[in-house]
C-alpha cells in the first residue's frame, strides 16, 4: 500500500515538475526556428493559388467550368490564432466573385514554411458554399471558429 502512495506521488510530482517547465515557446524560439513573418492577407500568390487549385478541383473532379474571377473585401480574422507556439499562420476571409455571377465568402489562412516540400508559405482555403468534397465541411467550419471568434457568429451565415 504505501508503495502505491508513493508512486501516486511521484508521479503526481512529476506532473507538476513537467506543467511547471511546460513554459510556452514561440516558434520563434526553437531549434528549428519560424521567423514569424507572415505575408499580409491581399497577396497576389495567395489569390493566385487559390484561383488555380479551385479552377483544377472544379474541372477535375466536378467537371464545372467554374472559375474564380477576382477577390474583394479582403480582411484579416486573425494572426496567429492558435497561439505562439504553433506554425505562424494569418487568417483571412474576403470575397469571392465566381465565373458564374455568384458571390462566396472564401476563408483562407496563410501559412509560413508549408509550401511544396516546407519551402515558402502554405495556403489552405475554403469557399463557402462549394466545399463539396466536406473538406472543411460543414460550411468551411474547420477554419469557421476563428471567423466567428473575431468577427461575430452571423459572419458565415450572411454573405460577407
């Protein structure tokens, strides 16, 4: 019995030793460091990627002509939402205009070294309305909680 009270409690001091080291430390700061800079939400490769990956999901795999023409109403929801410990990201929402005459929200982040093989930025994306695959499903949620955490809970269900 009292080997079994005193393995509670190493473990119980163990536990607090590793909560109390657990200090959070920004990605600036490890061994394999982010610089932290993150590009603003209007960037043209942004839109540019975006524009292409959603025109070759339309044509591949819905077989649609849909295209995005341009973005307007760009808007940052939130830089580094996750907290500073995590890859640097930058939250945005703007304004889709499609080929067919529609208006979607599209909700992106931009991510720092999650490009092609960890070189350059990432971008994850989601169009509101045409995440048919359930990618982020539903209504592009899985990038929602930022969204509706800065912006307010009516900003997805009213077109933005």
């Amino acid at each position: 019995m009292i080997r079994v009270i005193l393995i509670l409690a190493a473990l119980l001091t163990f536990g607090v030793a590793a909560r109390a080291d657990g200090v959070v430390v920004p990605a600036e700061q490890r061994f394999s460091a982010y610089s932290g800079n993150i590009p603003e939400c209007d960037l043209d490769e942004a839109f540019h990627r975006i524009q292409v990956y959603f025109q070759q999901k339309e044509s591949e795999y819905w077989h649609s002509e849909l295209t995005i023409d341009h973005f307007d109403r760009v808007r940052e929801i939130s830089l580094r939402g996750n907290g500073v410990s995590y890859i640097p990201r930058r939250y945005c929402i703007a304004r889709a205009f499609l080929s067919d005459g529609t208006e979607h929200t599209a909700i992106y982040q931009i991510q720092q070294d999650l490009g092609i093989i960890g070189i350059g930025i990432g971008v994850e994306w989601c169009i509101v309305g045409l995440d048919r695959d359930s990618a982020y499903s539903p209504a592009c949620s899985a990038l929602r909680p930022f969204a509706e955490r800065f912006l307010g809970p009516k900003v997805l269900v009213e077109r933005y």
